[in-house]
C-alpha cells in the first residue's frame, strides 16, 4: 500500500491537468511521448483514432452482430462472376474543410495505394486491376481474379481527401500533422509531448453526432501507469489489460466501473522467424509448442482472463467455422516427453549445461515482447522457463512499441510474441485471413523487407491452393469444406505457434459518461482497439447528465 501510493503521489504531481466534462479521456496506446502522425496508410504507427475517427472506411464489419454497417457506402453488389465490385457511395458526406465528398476521393485513394505499394498494407493490388469513378456516387472496382474474401479489406479500407493529398510529393513519409478527414473527430486542440486533444468535426455528416466534444490522450509509457490513472478515475475509456480487474477496479466503484473481455480478438502468437534456421523445421516449432504450458500461460500472464489457443487457432468470433478434430490436435498440448523426443530426431541432444546443441550450435533464442506489456512481458517469462525444461535456452528482451514493431515488420527478431489485430483490423466475415496472414507465399518478403503480414515469412503450396479455391467461391458448404483442409494444412505444418485467443479488453467508467457496449448491451465490441468498429461506440457514447 505505501508503494502504491508513492506510485499515486508522483502521478498526481506528474500528470497533465484534467480534461473538460464533456471531453473523453481514452488509454489505448502506451507511450513515453506522442509523435504527432495522422498518416492512417501508416499502419502501426499512425495515432488512435486516425484510422476510424479521422478516417473513415466504406462499410464496417460488425463482429459482434455478424452484419455489414453501412458507412460511407450505402450498398455494394458482385458482378456475376466476383470480378466486378460496384460500390454506392453516401451523398451529403464532407471534408472537414468544408469541401464535398464524392466517390472520386475513394478512386484517389485505391490509386494512390498502387502507386505507393509500400502503403498498401492490406495487399489489396494482389488482386485489384482497376478504380474508376462512374460518377459522384458510384466506384466501380475490378478485380484481376474473383476474390471474394477480398470485399472486407475494400470496404473498411480508410478514404483520403483528393484535393489534399494530391499536393502530398512523398505519401510514405508525409506525417499529416493537420489531419482534414470526413471522420466524427477532426480537429487536432492541443498537441504535446504527454497529451493530446482530438476535438470534434464541426462538419460531420451524421446529425447531432458526435455528443463528445473532444478525446484527450495521455502518454502512459506502461499498463500499469495507464491502470493506476483508469482506477483514480482519470480515464473514461481504456484498452488495457487490467490485471485482476474486479479487485482493482470494479470495486472501488461498482456503481460506474465495468469490463467487457469477449474472446473475439485476434489469437496471440508466438510467432518464429521461419527464414532463421532452425526455425525453418516444422519438427523444432512443434517441439516448442508442445513445451508450452499455455493454461500456466494464461494464468499467471492474464490473471486466467483468457482460454488457451486450440489447434485450429480461430478466435470465438470464428466459432462455427472451427473443425472440432483440428481445434483437439496434439501439437498444442502441453507433453515435454513429446517435445523432446521432436528435439532428438531433429538432431538437437543436450549438454552437460542441460542446453540442446546440434553441429556446434546452441539451441537458444531471443523471444522479442512490448516493453511495459505487462500481459505478453509475463507470459514471455513463463514460457522461457517452460523451454528450458526441454533443453532450450531463452532470452526475453522487451522493446518500446515502434522498435518492436520494425524489428517484427522486418524479420530481425527469432520469437516474437504478437497478434495480427495490432497492425490492423483482423474482423472479417470468415476466417480466411486468419489463415492467409500466417501461411500465404505470395505475403513472404525477403528479410530486411518490411511486410505487414505473415510475419513468420511462412508460405505453404498445398495451402495456397486452398486459399485460391476458398478465394473463387461465396458458396456456404464448400466454403466450410474447404477452410477445413485449410485448418488441417494449418495444423500440419505449425507455422507460427497459437498461444491464447486475446480477451478484447475493454473497460468503462460511466461517472461522466454513458452508452459504452457491454455483455448486457453488446452492440459492438467495447474494445477500442477495434478500428474501425470503435466507430459504432464513439456514435453510441453521451455525456452524463450534469
């Protein structure tokens, strides 16, 4: 208790002054200071909300209810034969500045994307030929093969102002300091090294909304300064992993403290970098697997909050689709007997020091985690001493997030704990991209090379194929035929290795304001690291009556 309030005493004295009734404070991302980047083609980098709340998408796929919400499109419809996606385009929507939105900025924007490949995260010219404007209200894009999985990576893709951007000479390193956006927040109020404000769009196109004046971001470099703000009251809406919330947080105030942890995120991985011998033999990934304790896992790194990954590594958002053999298979039990004897026939035997060596070499890696990540910071821990009961040495090195993520994006690292949803927005109907984010040869980029999927740089022919049947058809049964060889490939050739679905943290504190999504009201994931769905909330959310 005397540390804690040391702790709470320095906060007090450190922290910027509070925010105005009617602003929203919001602990997303943690950080020792802000950079100021609004550039949302910058994925991983660009500030909470740039991608939604500055930027918005065309349609939002909502998780929770399973359906499509209308956005900057009002509809969309596939040509007979899926190469052909004609999009209609809202009237009425505009900029910030003042000047209308047409589906000539939404043209812009997929063009720019293919001028500047290195922005086009989503890989959407892997399969896009052309855009064209029809008209004001219509975007016709064709496609260079049927790709059905692709209309979720069109639809939520972020649409940027042509009048403005078309004066940009270098979109890769522009950092965007005025953000002018069609989105619900706008108007960049205050920015300094340890708070922001993000104030409302004075133009916004949905009536009466936003209700929230502004949200305001505090530079928190870890979890547990951002928590210890969250139960002193000083943040409204948080995604941060609260350890043992209903003690430290729900407590203190069960009138207006709650949580919503749905296991629909992304699976956390720990992913191994398969162009780095040995990680490149199926036999030593599953042998790491198999040594992995991921109830202990999830009990000492998430307080038990999460359920340990099954073999298929689907989320329960993709729970209908998981094949019940696959999710029981073997290779993601906990068996050091098995472990080992995957060790001996790879050639791996064991020193006088216990540490496995083949031809001279070690067997030792470096696992690579956020710094300040307390969740992923103790689950590293756990499985470092898991290894090295099977031999295996391991170092866990924690890195702030923008180093972490190049060193991840550019395949420096041996392990890394990660999980798709970082990057990006890892919603979609089906579970394709679960899938084609962890094994698809056409995402393998040289090492060095910044990708921004399948950052295991693991591609597998037989799951190629698959992916390109699963790609030609939106035929229910055989698209859950075929998704099953896909979780069977998956299973066989244990290209990253699943840990735990991630709980979506979410928590509220309803003093000052209301609406936020929960298990009774569950509207939208109250995550909100759920870009773009954040949006549904940021409309949803009002001011408590004073």
């Amino acid at each position: 208790m005397r540390a804690l309030g040391l702790a709470a005493f320095i906060a007090a004295c450190s922290a910027p002054p509070p925010p105005a009734r009617d602003v929203l404070s919001v602990s997303v991302e943690q950080a020792s200071s802000w950079v100021r980047n609004f550039n949302p083609l910058l994925v991983g980098t660009a500030r909470w909300p740039t991608r939604g709340g500055i930027y918005e998408p065309l349609l939002i796929w909502n998780a929770v209810s399973g359906a499509w919400v209308p956005w900057l499109a009002t509809s969309y419809r596939w040509s007979d034969d899926h190469r052909r996606l004609t999009l209609t385009i809202r009237d009425g929507v505009r900029w910030s500045d003042g000047a209308p939105f047409s589906a000539e900025d939404v043209a812009f924007t997929f063009e720019l994307l293919h001028r500047h490949r290195a922005l086009d995260a989503s890989g959407l010219w892997d399969f896009l030929d052309g855009v064209r404007a029809v008209d004001a209200h219509t975007v016709e894009l064709t496609l260079s093969r049927p790709y059905v999985p692709g209309l979720v990576e069109v639809a939520q893709q972020v649409i940027l102002p042509a009048h403005l951007w078309r004066r940009v000479a270098d979109p890769v390193a522009f950092t965007n300091p005025n953000p002018v956006g069609t989105g619900p927040f706008t108007e960049v109020r205050v920015f300094r090294n340890q708070v922001w404000e993000l104030g409302r769009n004075p133009r916004y196109w949905q009536p009466g909304k936003p209700e929230i004046a502004a949200l305001r971001m505090v530079a928190y470099p870890s979890n547990d300064q951002a928590n210890l703000a969250l139960v002193e009251g000083e943040i409204d809406w948080a995604g941060n992993f609260v350890p043992a919330i209903e003690r430290t947080f729900v407590a203190r105030d069960r009138e207006h403290h709650g949580y919503w942890f749905p296991a629909l995120g992304s699976t956390v991985f720990l992913y191994p970098n398969t162009r780095r011998p040995p990680l490149d033999d199926v036999r030593v990934r599953k042998a790491l697997s198999l040594a992995i304790d991921r109830q202990r896992v999830v009990d000492i790194g998430l307080f038990g909050y999460a359920r340990p990954s099954d073999g298929t590594a689907l989320s329960d958002a993709y729970a209908s689709w998981r094949d019940p053999a696959v999710a029981a298979s073997a290779w993601v039990g906990h068996d050091v007997a098995a472990a080992a004897a995957l060790l001996d026939e790879a050639g791996w035997t064991r020193g006088a020091d216990g540490v496995r060596s083949r031809a001279g070499r070690r067997l030792a890696f470096t696992v690579e985690v956020v710094s300040g990540w307390s969740d992923w910071v103790r689950a590293a821990q756990v499985i470092a001493r898991d290894l090295a009961q099977v031999g295996v040495a391991v170092e866990v090195r924690a890195y702030e997030w923008s180093a972490w993520f190049e060193r991840l994006q550019s395949g420096e690292f041996e392990l890394s704990i990660a999980c798709p949803g970082l990057a990006f927005s890892f919603d979609a109907p089906t579970p394709y991209y679960a899938y084609r984010w962890i094994m698809s040869s056409p995402a393998v980029k040289p090492l060095g090379e910044l990708q921004p999927t399948n950052w295991n740089r693991f591609g597998d022919p037989r799951a190629d194929a698959l992916l390109g049947e699963f790609e030609a058809t939106d035929e229910g049964p055989r698209q859950k035929e075929l998704m099953r060889q896909i979780e069977e490939r998956f299973a066989a050739t244990a290209p990253a290795i699943p840990l735990f679905v991630s709980p979506l943290w979410g928590a509220f504190n309803t003093r000052r304001f209301t609406g936020f999504p929960s298990a009774a009201n569950p509207y939208a994931k109250l995550s909100p690291h759920s870009a773009p769905e954040n949006l549904l909330v940021l409309m949803h959310l009002q001011p408590r009556a004073r």
